[in-house]
C-alpha cells in the first residue's frame, strides 16, 4: 500500500520509493522518461537480478540496476533517490557505477 509520500511496504523492504523511469530520467540514465518507460517494459532491464516488466516499478536506495547502454551494459547502485532532473552533477551523487564482476 502506498502512502502519500511515495513509500510502498512491500514485503520487509519499507521505505521511500521512486518509479524506475522516472530514476532513470532524473539521473539523467535515459535520453527521455518515455525511452525510460520503452526500455523497462521491453524487459531490458533487471533490478537487484529480478527482470522488469514494467516502468513504474519501485526503486530505493542500495538497489543494483542493470541496463543496456549503446553496446555495452550499465551496473549502477542506487545511493539516494533524486527530488528532481538536476544538473549532471547533482544527478551523478544519486548513483555509483559499478563494473560487471563487482
């Protein structure tokens, strides 16, 4: 169940939440949120292993997020979730890029 502040309680993991294309378009992973929404709902992308299905999926923080990026793929872990589409820098403090075999 939601509430207004954005938290889902879903099993034992409780806490503030962000849909997943709109992470990705206020870190500034995607282009667009709506590239965002394409690339979720295609299945192309896998939080904490699990493949998603679906843009409005919930992001928190310490989640592994795996994507395709141009010909390559993109390990990040959530540190903090964003309150807007910022500048770069700012966007940059909300995740840290891991390297595949971390």
């Amino acid at each position: 169940m939601a509430d207004r502040g954005g938290a889902v309680a879903q099993g034992s993991a409780v806490g503030p939440t962000l849909r997943l294309d709109k992470y990705l378009w206020f870190t500034r992973l995607a282009k667009s949120r709506s590239a965002a929404q394409q690339l979720a709902e295609a299945g192309h992308i896998r939080i904490n292993g699990r493949r998603i299905e679906r843009s409005h999926a919930p992001i928190r923080a310490g989640d592994l997020i795996t994507f395709p990026h141009f010909d390559t793929v993109r390990v990040v872990r959530v540190i903090q979730l964003p309150a807007r589409r910022g500048p770069a820098p700012e966007a940059q403090e909300c995740y840290e890029e891991l390297k595949l075999g971390q």
